[in-house]
C-alpha cells in the first residue's frame, strides 16, 4: 500500500486527486496538507495539517499541487525524509527547479505539467506532425483555462512550444508571447503562445500549424480534473518503486506499455 501526502489538498487539483485516491486500489491518503492559515474541512478523511514535516515518513509519497513559493522546500524535505516526490504545481522559476533536480539526486521526483495521459498523447502527435510536414511550416499554440488560474502561458502550452522549438532548432527566445500593434511580418523562427483565460474551462490546448494552402490543428480538451488524477496516481505508483532521479510522465507511460 503507498502511502500518499497530498500537499496543497485544498486546491482544484488537490481535491480531484484526494477524489479519485478514495477509489483507487494500492494507495491510501496518509494526510492533506493545506498552506497555513486556509481552513481545513473536517469531512472525517484523512487527516488535515499545516506541516508537511509533522506526517512525513521515509517511504511516503508526496503529491503536491501547491504553489511555486513552496516546492523548494517541499523538495528539500522530501530529500531529507527519504520520501518520493510527485510535482505539478506549474509557474516554476530555475531555483525552484533546481531545487527538484537537487532532490532527484537521493529520492524519485517526478514533474509534469500536465498528467493527462491524452495530453501526453498530444505531444507524440505534435512530434510525428512536425516531423512529416516542411519546416516552413509556422507553429502557433493556443490554450484556454478558467478564470482562476494564477500563471499564463500554462506549463503544458510552454512544454509543447518548447518541444517544438527544439525539433525546429529554434532558441528560447523564439517563443513569442501573443501580439499586439504593428508588429510586421511573422518571422520564420517563431512559435507563438496564446493564453485564454475565463469561465470554468478546466485545461484546452490547440496547436496549430499552418503551411501554404493548407493547415492542421492538433487539439486536447480535459472536461474533468478526474482526466489529471489518474495520471497523478499512476506516477505515485511509479515513484514509489523507482530509483532515485529526476522523471517525467514518459517514464510512467514507457512502463505501463511493456
């Protein structure tokens, strides 16, 4: 049985984790930490706290969906109690992810942006895609997510613009961040970024790719953050087997296929 403690319990994604791990053979929701001072609802599961330090044991699992300020620390206690790490809070700077890869050198860490296994899916089409089609063809992403949600681009919008400006040899600075004014002709190195925020959208990403005369658009939609859980749990599972290192969602897929 893993034991699984969910940091940021509160949260949309923490809630539909804590959700879909009620139901879930081989885990069982050892605590949920909320960040101090949001109250903590006695609803009689798993017990509620402030202090990730006061429950963690080596061999747990922590899944934290918190918030940037935290993952440092989360990483680094993690590190010290011999306890796995699952991390999808997005809007990381370089120290908060190298605070991840510091940690990945004595446990398993494992980050994604995105655990939906159909946006994983988007990725190897958007890789085929680019790969059958001129490299004059131009790359644009557009994502829509709700009202509420504090980052933009998403990570998951910043990972496909990434992947993409690799295949294509491009350099970071080839993302371009929406456009406004008299910007002139679109450069060839150049993958646009697009964010879209309002309603309840839960996560939407479209790439589009467009050549002379014709294009073709590669869409996920999640209507459910149940979507994101059973990713969360099946990377809760891989960690909690795995040794130490830094993994991603491709690492979980490339088992649950042999």
């Amino acid at each position: 049985m893993i034991a699984i403690v969910l940091v940021g319990a509160g949260g949309r994604m923490g809630q539909a984790v804590a959700r879909t791990a009620a139901g879930a053979e081989g885990v069982t929701l050892k605590a949920r930490i909320e960040r101090a001072g949001v109250a903590a609802p006695g609803d009689g599961g798993a017990p509620w706290g402030h202090d990730l330090g006061a429950v963690l044991a080596r061999g747990d699992v922590v899944v934290e969906f918190s918030a940037p300020a935290a993952v440092s620390a989360v990483a680094t206690l993690c590190a010290e109690r011999g306890a796995a790490l699952v991390s999808g809070t997005t809007g990381l700077g370089e120290p908060d992810e190298a605070a991840l890869r510091a940690a990945a050198r004595q446990v398993a860490v494992l980050r994604a942006a995105n655990f939906s296994l159909g946006v994983l899916a988007l990725r190897r089409a958007l890789a085929a895609a680019m790969a059958a089609v001129p490299a004059t063809w131009d790359v644009e992403i557009v994502e829509r997510h709700h009202r509420g949600k504090q980052d933009a681009p998403s990570g998951t919008a910043l990972q496909l613009a990434r992947e993409a400006a690799e295949r294509r040899g491009y350099p970071d600075s080839a993302l371009r961040h929406g456009r406004s004014g008299r910007v002139g002709p679109r450069p060839d190195a150049e993958i646009g970024i697009h964010a879209l925020r309002g309603g309840g959208w839960v996560g939407d990403h479209a790439v589009v790719m467009a050549g002379a005369g014709e294009w073709l658009e590669l869409r996920h939609v999640a209507e459910d953050r149940t979507a994101f859980a059973h990713g969360v749990l099946a990377s809760a599972r891989f960690v909690a087997t795995a040794a130490p290192g830094f993994y991603t969602l491709d690492d979980v897929a490339r088992v649950a296929a042999r």
